[in-house]
C-alpha cells in the first residue's frame, strides 16, 4: 500500500495539465487502482484515503473542511471501488471515476460557486440548442449555473483521466501480475 501511495503521489507530479482552481491531469490514480485490483476494496480505499491525505499535505487548495473531504479524502477513497470489480476493471474504474466525479462537483458548486462565468448557463443552452435541437429550459434557471460550471471545471479533468485508466490499467496491470507471478516451470 505504501508503495502505490507513493507511485500515485509520483505520478501526481507529472501533470499534462493543471487546472486554476486544482486539479490535474495526471497518472497519479494509476497505482491506486492496481493496488485496488490486486488486494481488494479496503486496501483500495485505505490506499486511496492515504494518497488524498498526502495530496492535500503537498498541494492544498483548502476552502472549508468539508470540501477538504470532497475533494481530497472521499474521491481518493472511492477508487477502492474497483476492488469489487476484479474481473471487470473497466467497469470498476468507471463506476469509481463518476463518483469521484459527483465529489468533485458537489465540492465545485458549493465551495467554487463564485468562479461561476456569467451567463454559462444561457451559452452551453444555445450551444446545445443550436447544435442538437434540444432544448433544455432547465438550464436557463440561475441555480443551475454552479452546478453546470462545477460539472464542466471536473469533467475536463476526470472524463479525459477515467478514459486514460480504461485504456491502460487493465492491460498493463495483467502484464505486470505476469512479470510478478511465481515461475512455477520448475
């Protein structure tokens, strides 16, 4: 557990990009979700739990301690969820990467509300308007600017990050558990 603790903390620190508020793209759940795959849930979200701790220690953007909690210690943790899926890791790590996703964006409208852009309700509703033909009233409410923003901020962050890890993790984790697995050939 240590040991991908420390890779996922690593890793953490080659970003592809960062965003202004927090948040990057990175490698960094790699070995957390391995750790979740290859010794269970609990490990998993212990592991997870630790490398959020450790990244909150390194690279802090703390607002309130409830926040602290849904953006640092629950969305780590929940990567432990893979570990219920050990012959599906696909599904594993998409089921956690929407709740780390839904963390983030309860946090982002919250805590974030105020970096809301003005009018970004009334533009993505055209933008979906003019380029689809649906219509969505509810996006012209005013409450749902924080909601919409906090969606957006973490989606460009976890959606390109959750697509990495369905990509590369499961068979990358089977090549590492052959190069690792006991040479029974005599």
């Amino acid at each position: 557990m240590a040991v991908a603790v420390a890779l996922a903390v690593l890793l953490g620190f080659i970003r592809l990009y960062r965003l202004p508020w927090g948040g990057s793209l990175s490698l960094k759940i790699l070995p957390l979700i391995y750790l979740s795959i290859s010794h269970g849930p609990r490990a998993g979200m212990a592991g997870g739990l630790a490398a959020g701790l450790v990244t909150l220690i390194i690279d802090p953007v703390v607002l309130h301690p409830i926040q602290v909690a849904l953006d640092y210690l629950l969305p780590y943790a929940m990567l432990g969820i893979i570990g219920y899926f050990p012959g599906w890791p696909r599904l594993g790590i998409t089921v956690a990467c929407i709740l780390r996703l839904a963390s983030h964006v309860v946090s982002g409208a919250v805590y974030f509300a105020a970096f809301t852009p003005p009018e970004l309700n009334r533009q993505v509703y055209e933008l979906i308007r003019d380029y689809t033909g649906i219509t969505l009233a509810p996006l012209l409410q005013q409450w749902t600017a924080p909601w919409l923003y906090a969606l957006l901020y973490n989606a460009s962050v976890v959606v390109p990050e959750t697509i990495l890890m369905i990509l590369f993790a499961p068979p990358l984790i089977q090549r590492l558990n052959r190069s690792l697995a006991p040479d029974r050939t005599g």
